[in-house]
C-alpha cells in the first residue's frame, strides 16, 4: 500500500510539472517555465536536504546544536559573494538586477519577531511550510492555509506599519564599496559560526553533519548540510539571474489570500498594500503570471516528487486539537509577520543579507529572539 502511494506521488508530481512548466512556456514564456524549474529543484533540495530554517534555531535553544545555523552562515556567505558581484554590474542577458533592500524598521522587529514565535508553532518557515506540505503533512496545510489569512490581514494593516520610525535601507556593498562590503558581510557570519562553536562546546554537545551525512543517498536523503547551503545559494542565484531580484515566496501568500477575498466578494484593490508595495493589477492576472507563486508552487511539487522517491510520502488525518490550534496561531502569526517585516526567512533573511542589506540582518535578531520564546511555548500545545 505505501509503495503504491509513493508511485503515485511520483506520478502525480511528475506529470504535474511537465503539465504546468508546457503551460507556462506557452503562455508565459521560457523564462517563466525556467523558474518554475528552480522553484521545482528548491522543494528537492529543501526535502532532501532537511534544509529547515525552524527545526536548525530550535536545535540552539534546545541543545545548543549550532550545526544547522553554521549551515546557513556558510549559505549566506557563498551567495554574498556572488549577489554583490552580479548585483554590480547592474545586469544579466538584458535583465536588470537588483537587491532585496528595506528599510530599517520597527515594523522589521515586530513582525520579525511574530514570525520567529510562529515558525516553532506552525511547525516552518515559509519555505518549510512549502515543502513539508508537498511532502504530504496534512498539519502543514492547515499552517499553510493560515499563513495566507495572515498575509491577507498583514496587507490590509500594511499601511499603518509604513509610519512607525524607521531608518533609511542601509546597504554595505553601497555605502562602503564591493570589496569592503563583502568583507564585512564574512566577518559577520564568522562571528555568528564562532558564537555557534563556543556555545555548542559550552553546552557540550558534539556533532558530525556539517560536511557529512550518515547513511546518505541521493534520493532518499538526508543530503549533508554544506550540499543543501550550496544548492539553495545556486536557488537564490538563478532566481536572481531569471526574475532580476531574489528569491522570495510570501508575496505570493497575500496574493492568493486577495484573490479569495475578491472571490468571495471583499474589494482589497483599495488599500494602500496594492497601491504602494504591491500592484493592483497582479490581482487582475493569473497567478501564473506572478513569478513567487509559480515557483511556490514548484517547491511543493518538487517536495511531492523527492517524498515519494524516498519512500516517505504518507498523508495522515490524524491532527491532536492542540497540535492543530498551534498550526492555526503559528500560520496567522506566520503571515501577518512576515507581511509588515519585508518579507520571511527567505525573502528578508536569506535575500537580505545575501544583498548586504542591514535590514536583513534586523530581521534575524528578532526573528531568533521570536524564535526561541516560541520554542518555550511548545510544549503547551504538545508539540
């Protein structure tokens, strides 16, 4: 019975993505179809590699496991290098490139903040929401579902967050010169790798996955962590390349979350999110046409397609009440953070920082801090 589940998983994915990426190269072009593929090659990577933003902060304020966060630092510091390089010479084959700059905001830190709480809730980040959900965990559906909502309602106080005091975007590469930003940015995660070192030595945990995997195979995971930073770096690199921006992938929660509400009847083309931050007339097009959710949703095909390769694929109903009262907080709080902070884990961390945007940076104090106090209330929901 598993066995037959995994093949139709494999079948069902793979006829799904040759399906959307013909649908998408006839009518939206090749560079569209091109970024559903990178989309599509995250949700293996994130799957196999077990590459989880949530589970690696929760490790450190559990155990005092760094290996994980090092994982990251090695990720940002690879994609550092190469954004500011490209970033520089303005573009790619005709497409303009630019970085994910921001404001630095108290919105950053509050929402920041609610994001990190909500990640140790909702069980993910937002791309390991998406992943995890495609790999058929029926409870991510449930945080997935909520983090829309919360992304609706983020977008429809977006802009009362636009006036609390801010300091204007601050990026290194732009205000101190290539080298000198770059080398900046290195010492920053060389900093945050010896915090990680000492502090795992002084909880006296000792580890061996950062540049290895026990019992590792291609398809059935788990990838060593160092392969899964360096194939979500290549990721964020392509997205950059084809869509002139980093990868991103709540704007198009609060998309979908605006469409069902149009559906349903609510007028949102009004409020100052579509009219400043984002286009009223993304709500008039197919999602299909919007590059975030396009490669959303290759993420959860590809996560569908490496479960059922590994033999792992098998939904489940059985929800506990509290476990399912946590998706539902955790996924509200999921968007609604990540809404008015400029993005999540990817698009304001990852992206941020790998764009020497300070804002990044900003963005993973307080969401860490959100972090570790949501891990504390986990335990209340039995999780």
């Amino acid at each position: 019975m598993t066995r037959n589940v995994n093949q139709s998983a494999i079948i069902g994915s793979l006829a799904g993505v040759a399906a959307l990426a013909a649908l998408l190269a006839v009518n939206y072009g090749w560079r569209q179809a091109a970024l559903f593929f990178v989309g599509t090659c995250a949700g293996i990577i994130l799957y196999h590699a077990a590459f989880g933003f949530t589970a690696a902060w929760r490790e450190v304020a559990l155990t005092g496991n760094g290996e994980g966060l090092r994982a990251q630092m090695f990720m940002l510091a690879v994609t550092v290098v190469v954004f500011s390089l490209l970033i520089a010479q303005g573009e790619v084959a005709g497409t303009p490139l630019r970085g994910s700059v921001a404001p630095l905001s108290m919105a950053i830190v509050f929402g920041a903040f609610l994001f990190g709480v909500g990640m140790q809730l909702g069980g993910g980040c937002a791309s390991g929401t998406l992943f995890t959900a495609g790999g058929g965990n029926m409870r991510m559906l449930v945080t997935l579902a909520a983090f829309i909502a919360g992304s609706l309602i983020g977008s429809w106080q977006w802009g009362f967050w636009q006036t609390v005091p801010s300091l204007a975007p601050f990026a290194l590469t732009e205000r101190l010169g290539i080298g000198a930003g770059i080398g900046v940015s290195l010492l920053l995660f060389a900093g945050v790798w010896a915090a990680s070192v000492a502090y795992q030595r002084l909880r006296g945990v000792v580890t061996a996955r950062d540049f290895a995997s026990n019992g590792y195979t291609f398809l059935r995971g788990p990838w060593p962590l160092i392969a899964g930073a360096l194939a979500l770096s290549a990721v964020n690199v392509s997205t950059l390349m084809l869509a002139g921006r980093p990868w991103g992938v709540t704007s198009a929660f609060t998309l979908w979350g605006a469409k069902i509400a149009t559906y349903v009847g609510l007028d949102v083309s009004g409020w100052e999110y579509w009219e400043r931050a984002g286009s009223a007339a993304s709500l008039q097009k197919s999602v299909l046409a919007d590059v975030t959710s396009v490669m959303n949703f290759g993420i959860m095909l590809g996560a569908l397609l490496a479960a059922g390769l590994a033999g792992k694929f098998a939904p489940s109903l059985r929800l506990p009440l509290r476990s399912l009262l946590a998706a539902v907080i955790g996924g509200l709080m999921l968007g609604y953070g990540a809404r008015i902070a400029y993005g999540c884990n990817i698009g304001a961390y990852f992206g941020g920082i790998s764009s020497t945007s300070l804002h990044g940076w900003l963005w993973f104090v307080a969401a860490f801090a959100g972090s570790t106090l949501g891990t504390k209330l986990r335990p209340l929901f039995r999780l």
